[in-house]
C-alpha cells in the first residue's frame, strides 16, 4: 500500500482554521452570557443548547438537559405536536415564530415559557432549527394579579350606590350607572361628555371648576354640596367628594 505525505497547510488555511476557531469560542460566549435559554434542535433533538436554557428547565448542567427528548420538554405529546404544527408553516417562510406556552421542567412541573423559533435553512427543514426560551412564569402571575384587581375594581365601581365618575381634561373617562341614573341618563350617554353638562349655566360651571381644581394642585381633596343639573333640565342637590388620582 502506497501512502500519499501529507501536505502542509497553506498559510491561508492557517488564517482560516484559526477565524473559525475564533468564531466557533466567540459563539459559545454569546450562549453562555445569554440571558435566555438557546437550543439548538436537530430532527427532534436536543444537539445543543446554553447553561440557561438547562436552568430554565431544571438542569444543573447542560449535559443533563441535553439527554431529554424534544417532546419531553411540553405538558404532553398533544401539546408537542400542536407546536410543531403552528410554528413550521411559519418558520418555512423563513420567518422567527413567536408564541407562549406551557413547558415542563426536569421535577414535571409546568412553567410558562415565550418561544421564539427560527429554521438554520428555510428551504431545507431537515437542517434543524434554533428556539429561544424565556421563562415567563413570573410575568404571567403578576398579569394574573392585575387583572383579578382590574375585575374586583369593575365590581366595586359597577354596584356602588353612590355616583362615581373619572374626569380627564374636564371629560369623562367613565363613569357608573348610579351616576348616570341620577342624573337622569341612559347607559353610556355620559362617555366622553364635558363635565358641563351637567352645570345650570357657563357661569355656575366656571365657578365650580376653579374651586374644585385649585386644591386639586395641591394633592387636597375638594369637598363641596354642589347643585346639578338634570337631563330634563330639573336641578339636583350633591354632596361632592373629589380626589386628583
């Protein structure tokens, strides 16, 4: 057997080898810095990912998290193939799919994540694809909160017996339908109204508006019996409590 010496790299293929090397360590730093979880999935694999991405599921070392199957990171296999078959007709244009779902860590519980998934070649699937994960289970939460005080405020301002409304630039933002009935309108007729209209004359209105908003400068509350006027054009006696938010 005739055995061929090797040649000796050219000093181009020097420089090359050594800016891929460069660019291979500098890759790894942009993973390891991240503040997201990367991975990078190969026919429905795990090849690659960041120390971040191992966290978010409950990893100690990307080693670990790199042993899971892809289906193994979702509540169910219902779940995995409901992904795959939103995100690919989207990523096959070659465009980052975006979503938020239900994951599951290393323990089995589930966490909120915000996918963002993109194909390494959108005319060839078969190359893999790279996703990013963002644990979003604490935002979720703190949505969660605001809505229930959202909806409890609603209640409240809803059925209170006492007429309450939110003025803006002397207009009503809102208002509810205590408000409204005693002053003789239907639901709704009050939205965006001038807080005139329902003063007896420009004057009464002109008056009233710079008595109620010179302590309403200062952070005080004005409190006032004030006299209004009706739909019908009839007046109406009020005990007035105002508060600047």
């Amino acid at each position: 057997m005739a055995l061929q010496p090797r040649k000796n790299l050219s000093t181009q293929d020097d420089r090359n080898l050594a800016q891929l090397a460069q660019l291979v360590r500098e890759q790894q730093v942009i993973l390891d810095t991240a503040g997201a979880g990367v991975v990078f999935i190969h026919k429905r694999s795990l090849r690659r990912c960041n120390l971040r991405f191992a966290e978010i599921f409950g990893h100690t070392r990307v080693e670990e998290a790199l042993q899971r199957s892809n289906a193994s990171l979702y509540p169910d296999r219902e779940a995995f193939h409901a992904l795959g078959k939103a995100a690919y007709p989207v990523m096959a244009q070659g465009l980052p799919f975006k979503t938020e779902v239900r994951m599951r860590r290393a323990d089995g519980s589930l966490f909120w994540a915000h996918l963002t998934g993109k194909l390494v070649n959108p005319e060839d699937t078969a190359e893999g694809s790279i996703w990013v994960v963002d644990d979003i289970t604490e935002q979720k939460a703190a949505q969660s909160r605001v809505q229930s005080l959202l909806a409890e405020q609603k209640l409240m301002f809803d059925t209170a017996l006492v007429a309450i409304l939110f003025l803006q630039n002397c207009k009503v933002v809102r208002c509810n339908r205590a408000f409204e009935a005693m002053l003789g309108y239907d639901p709704g007729e009050l939205d965006g109204a001038p807080s005139r209209t329902w003063y007896m004359s420009d004057q009464d209105w002109e008056e009233a508006t710079e008595r109620c908003y010179a302590p309403l400068r200062q952070g005080r509350v004005f409190h006032e019996e004030m006299c209004l006027r009706r739909k019908d054009g009839s007046y109406y006696w009020v005990l007035a409590n105002v508060t600047p938010v």
